[in-house]
C-alpha cells in the first residue's frame, strides 16, 4: 500500500463553559473530591441546538478548508461518535450533505466510544491506500453525557476534530508510517439501550482497561516499527482526565513534556471521540517538519489505535495559508455558565 496521510485536519469546540469548582459546588464534600482527583479545570458544553452532527460539520468544513481541496473530491466520510443524535439515521449522510460533497460517495457511522474516531482514521486509510477512493473524511465528533453527581459529569464534554485523508505526497501535512491496534472485551464503560446515562466501573477503568491498552498499542506500535519513545517528539493519548495520559507516559518511560503540548482535556474536558484527536490538532499547529507524532486513542470496551505520525515540509505552507477557525481560537472564544443553564442546556431535567 502507498503511502498515506494527513491532507487538512480541523477542530470544533463550542464556546460554552463550566468549571469543575461550579458543579462540585452543587454537590459538597463528594464534589470536591471527585473534582480534586481528576486534574480538570473547566469542561465545554455545547449548545441547546448543538449535538455531534453539527460539531462535525464544523470540523469537517475547517478540514477541508485547510486541505485546500474542493469536497466533492472526499470519497467516503466516516463519523464516530457515542452520542450520534439519531438511534437510527447516519449523522455521517449529514455531514455529507452540509459540506457538498457528491452523492457517489460511501459514508458511515462508527461507534466504539472514545476511539471510534481513529477508527475512522484507519479505515480511510485502507481506502485511500488502495486507490478506492481519492480523499477520505475521518471524524471524531461527541457531546458525551453524565449522570448528575456521578464522577463522569465532571469530565464529560463536546467537540469534533475532522481529518482529510489522501495520498498525494506533496498535499500530505503528515504522513502516517505505521498503525496498530491492541482490543479486548474489556467491560468498563457502557450504555444500555434506551439508559440516559452510562455506567462505569470505577477504578476497574485504569489499570484493566485504559492503562492496559493504551500501554499494548503503543508498545505494540514501537515493536512494528522499530522504534522507541526517544524516537518521538509528541506522544498525544486518550485524555479522559488529566492525570491518565501522564501516568501513562510515565509507566512507559516516556517525558511528560512530550505529552503536555496535546493535552487538553485540563480546559476543554473529555470530548471522547473527540478527545485524543483534538488533541493531535493541537500538536500538528506547533510540530515543526521532520518531527514525529504518535498518537494513541482509547475507546472503553475496550480497545487502541496507535499511530506513527511524521509531519512534512507541506504543513507550513498550509498553515500560513490556512484563514478559518483554529484550535486556539476555540479555546479563547469562550462563556462561563452556572450549573442551572448547564442542566438545561444538556436537558437533565425531565418533564
């Protein structure tokens, strides 16, 4: 298979924002500390009128923007999300259409929590590698849910990252040498049909279930490859919080500071699907040509894509051309909200 990579990648996140001290404040002395543990300033929150389609389109349409290439060139669109807003309807057939791309195209929903996303990355991959289609669209895109008072509805978040996947060596911004997965049915997090809110199973989500697979894909990946963590300039992981992905550096010899240019989950929350990608946005707006990105997802159920990233000479010149909306405007664009417009945005309350 040919080479393959990142043509355009763009972020969503909406502008509403909660700080973890206003929710614990609702909740007492257990607020206080569950919020202490989790290393979470503040989460995003989306709007009334905003849910993972909308995220999606918005991230698609910067991806496309900084790919510089006309959307009815994309192939086949992948979303993944746990939050889709239709049971049964693609969200990927309206992002589709909101963007103008052409009918003759495959697209599909994925779902398998947090990582469904890469998922998506990987598929494009296939496609685009064996000359099946020209551009592939690969998203990442949630509104992630929480029961009230549970330690979820500290982290869980919104936002969308898109990528546009081709082979054109010169439009290539990264190039992606190498993927790997490491899954097991891993029971830690899950939602029953019909259930409002999803459970978990506490501490059993660390060690057995994030640690483990994130640890196995990308130790996996360096077996793959031939290369260590010294090899590489930015490791972004899955952040559900913001203690894990360090610790998990740490566990695998790797330097935090490697891990932190990607972290964001500290200001924005955990966007799920969304989370590691948003994160690879953030490094790919700072990495210089040459350096080398690996990138680890973690969807609950339980598996890891990992990634071996190289960015190249074309991502500069995208860059300084690039004129839409950036990770870091997102993040400086925001409101502050109080618990109560919180609960009615995210409809807790129930008639």
């Amino acid at each position: 298979m040919q080479s393959v990579g990142i043509v355009g990648y763009g972020v969503c996140v909406p502008k509403y924002r909660i700080k973890v001290q206003e929710i614990a404040r609702v909740w007492g002395e257990e607020g206080d500390r569950i919020s202490a543990s989790l290393g979470i300033i503040e989460k995003s929150v989306p709007d009334i009128d905003e849910d993972a389609a909308t995220l999606a389109v918005e991230a698609a349409r910067n991806a496309i923007a900084f790919a510089k290439i006309k959307p009815d060139a994309i192939g086949a669109i992948y979303v993944g999300s746990e939050s889709h807003p239709y049971a049964v309807k693609p969200t990927a057939t309206i992002v589709a259409e909101a963007i103008g791309a052409t009918p003759n195209l495959t697209a599909a929903d994925l779902e398998f929590a947090c990582k469904a996303g890469t998922a998506g990355i990987q598929i494009c991959m296939g496609l685009v590698g064996a000359n099946m289609v020209r551009y592939g669209l690969a998203i990442g895109a949630d509104t992630s849910q929480g029961r009230p008072g549970d330690a979820l509805e500290y982290t869980a978040s919104a936002g969308a990252a898109a990528f546009v996947i081709g082979r054109e060596k010169e439009e290539i911004v990264a190039e992606i040498e190498a993927t790997c997965s490491f899954t097991t049915d891993t029971p830690d997090f899950w939602r029953r049909q019909h259930a409002e809110y999803p459970s978990h199973g506490g501490r059993f989500t660390g060690a057995p279930a994030y640690f483990r697979h994130i640890i196995g894909a990308t130790q996996a990946l360096f077996e793959k490859t031939g290369t260590r963590a010294a090899d590489y300039d930015y490791f972004v992981f899955h952040q559900p919080n913001g203690k894990f992905p360090i610790e998990a550096a740490k566990k695998m010899g790797i330097d935090p500071q490697k891990v932190k240019p990607g972290l964001f989950t500290p200001i924005i929350g955990n966007t799920y699907s969304g989370a590691s990608p948003i994160g690879l946005c953030g490094v790919l707006d700072i990495a210089k040509p040459g350096q080398r990105i690996l990138l680890t997802s973690f969807g609950s159920g339980a598996g890891s894509d990992a990634f071996a990233i190289r960015v190249t000479d074309a991502i500069e010149k995208k860059r300084g051309e690039y004129c839409g909306r950036r990770l870091s405007d997102y993040l400086n664009d925001k409101e502050y909200i109080d618990y109560a417009i919180y609960v009615k945005h995210r409809r807790k309350l129930k008639m």
